[in-house]
C-alpha cells in the first residue's frame, strides 16, 4: 500500500470524484494527492491530521483539504477490534483544479473557486447554518450525473466560497508537499503515535521510530509539521481525553492516566489550554 502519494482511481468519463463510502474504519496511512478533498463524515469517530493540524472528527463534519497537503483521517481503537460492530461512512469529493482546463481558474468569474482552492491549502473545517446546507447538497452530489453533475459541484464550492463559519486549521498557507521517503518517516511517526499515545514515550524512542537521531528528527518533525513532537502528542492525548468524556462512568482521574498523562495537575493544564475548558466543566457541557 502507498503511502505517499495517492492515486486516485478515475474513469475517463469523469472529470472529478464523488465518492459515498462504507468501511469498518477509514483509509488511515497518511497521504497526499494532486486533488482538492471534500470530506463529509456521516458515521464515526476519530483523530484527523492535516498539515501541522490534529484534531478529532464526528458525525456531520465537513472538512476541505487542499491540493498536496498530508493527511490522514484515523477512527478510534474501537473500530479496529477485531469484532467490532461500528461502521465508518463518509462523502468524498475530489477535484483536480486543471479539470476545466487551465484557463477556467483565470476566469474572472472563477475568482472565488481560485481564492478558495489556495484557502484550501491551510485545510478548512466549516461550521455555522452553512453546513446543514453543505451536507445536503453533498449527498445531493452523489446521484448527480453529466452536466447536473458539474453545477451541483459549483454549487458546493459556491456554499463553502459563502460560508461565514469557516475554520481555518493552520495559521499559514506553508509548502505541505512530501516525497514519499519523507511521507513514509511521518506516516510511521504518526501511526506510531496514535497507537502508543496511552503511555511514556521517549525521544530516544520516537526518534528510532523514524530511524533519525534525536536532533534530526526534533529538526524533521518541526519542520514538517510545525510544532514540537511533545505539543503534537498531547493534542493527541488531549483529543482521546475529550471523546473519554463521554463517558459518564470514567472519572477525570481514570481518563488522565488512560489518555497517557501521569500527572493530573500537568493533565488539566493542558487540557485547559486546548480545550479552554477544565476537564469537569467540559464534561459537565457535554451532559447538559
């Protein structure tokens, strides 16, 4: 399986993809391809990685990735156990912006289309009334066929080009694209991370994950991703901590050490500082 880059399977009798998808878990090796990616989560749960960003993704969420940027879209431990029940669905939109030809993106009627495929760049999570709308005319999307097609497309990225609740998910447009050496160490970085995030890991540890000494792989991972190892695994842990809350019979002791912090102090600082909430009153807004 490829890690980096992605192909696409495309017929030639399509222009860009629509895909409605059904699977116990999602596509999770971290990649990047030529296309702009609309994603609408309709069932599952998990952490999203995008660029620099880690964050979780639920039901309902629409996320827009730009052209060439790593990413990966991983569900939770549940849905990989080997009897588990729980189905990860989503939408798929894939859009190569050379598809209408090179000129179109030049139209001055295409300037919104142009300004938001660079937007896109920085990943883009919508929000507001908006995406009520967005998620309707995406599923709308998937039975479209010829010139309907093209138009109902338009038309999401006119929704999206529209939307006033738009989440931008790193500060600055940066040069995402990797080579596939280079997408392979961080695939392992982060699949690593994500699977071991419940306890100690070293620098020394992680560093021979990606086969780097300590200094190289500070230098690789800040470069690439533009923070700290330690800042990006505690958003790890921190967004595990955040979906253990649902849970009303873990206590915010249990769900510290679960999470992979050995201390509650350090625990509800950082929880604070992501989040902006301390872990009981963000557990006290959720079971209201």
């Amino acid at each position: 399986m490829k890690i980096l880059p992605f192909k696409l399977p495309k017929s030639s009798d399509e222009s860009f993809v629509v895909e409605h998808n059904v699977s116990n878990h999602l596509y999770n090796p971290l990649h990047q391809h030529p296309e702009l990616q609309i994603t609408l989560v309709l069932k599952g749960t998990g952490t999203v990685f995008i660029g620099g960003y880690i964050g979780d993704f639920k039901p309902n969420d629409v996320f827009v990735i730009g052209s060439n940027v790593p990413h990966v879209f991983r569900n939770d431990d549940p849905y990989f156990e080997p009897n588990s029940k729980l189905k990860a669905e989503v939408i798929y939109v894939f859009f190569d912006p050379t598809s209408f030809g090179d000129a179109f993106l030049s139209m001055p009627e295409a300037k919104e289309l142009y300004d938001l495929l660079n937007k896109a760049r920085r990943g883009i999570k919508v929000h507001g009334d908006k995406k009520k709308i967005l998620t309707s005319k995406l599923k709308d999307l998937t039975t479209a066929r010829n010139l309907e097609k093209i138009i109902r497309l338009l038309d999401v990225f006119k929704i999206v080009s529209d939307a006033d609740s738009l989440e931008y998910l790193a500060t600055e447009v940066g040069d995402h694209n990797v080579d596939e050496h280079e997408g392979k160490r961080l695939n392992d970085i982060i699949q690593f991370t994500m699977d071991q995030y419940n306890r100690h890991i070293s620098l020394d540890e992680i560093s021979d994950v990606a086969n780097l000494t300590p200094a190289a792989f500070c230098r690789f991972f800040k470069q690439r991703t533009r923070k700290t190892y330690v800042n990006f695994l505690n958003e790890i842990r921190i967004g595990k901590a955040c979906r253990m809350l649902l849970d009303k019979d873990m206590s915010i002791v249990d769900i510290c050490y679960k999470s992979g912090f050995s201390n509650l102090s350090h625990f509800n600082r950082k929880f604070k500082k992501q989040t902006g909430y301390t872990p009981s009153k963000y557990h006290k807004a959720l079971i209201q």
